[in-house]
C-alpha cells in the first residue's frame, strides 16, 4: 500500500466518523445534522430582528481534552490554596 492509497483513504472518510471528530470542525458531524443547526439558525434569523451569529462548527475531542485537563489543573491550584488558607 503506498502513501497515495492512504491518503485516497484519509480524503474519503465518512462525515461524523471518530477521526473526523478527533481533528473537530464540520466534517465531525453528519450532514444531515449540519443541515438541521443551518434549518434551525434560518428559522431564529426569521423571526428575530437581528441576525443570530452563524453556528460554529463542532470542537474537536483533542480540544475538549485539553480545556478538560486545563479546569483540572485549575481546580488542583484552587484546592492547595483553599488548604493554605485554611491552617
């Protein structure tokens, strides 16, 4: 298998698939619910006196991975500190 045939692969995936989601934007979901979140922005927009902000596509797993590990390690500061402050 050379690198054209898996790269030919890689460009090929279905929409909504794990390596989709792992790299984030609109290829981590499927068409058919992007096409539901545009369906439903067109409505808001209709009824709304100001344009609503168009949707933003999907974070990626590695992003929430590290916002995950970023509030973790927040929350460990926060903690030494509260046990500081208490003695």
């Amino acid at each position: 298998m050379t690198v054209l045939d898996i790269s030919d692969f890689a460009a090929h995936l279905p929409r909504g698939g794990a390596v989709a989601q792992w790299d984030g934007g609109w290829g981590a979901i499927t068409a058919e619910e992007e096409a539901l979140r545009r369906v439903e922005w067109a409505i808001v927009a209709v009824n709304s006196k100001k344009r609503p902000p168009l949707p933003k596509p999907p974070v990626s797993v590695r992003e929430t991975e590290r916002r995950i590990a970023k509030q973790k390690a927040r929350q460990d500061r926060l903690r030494t500190q509260f046990k500081d402050w208490r003695k």
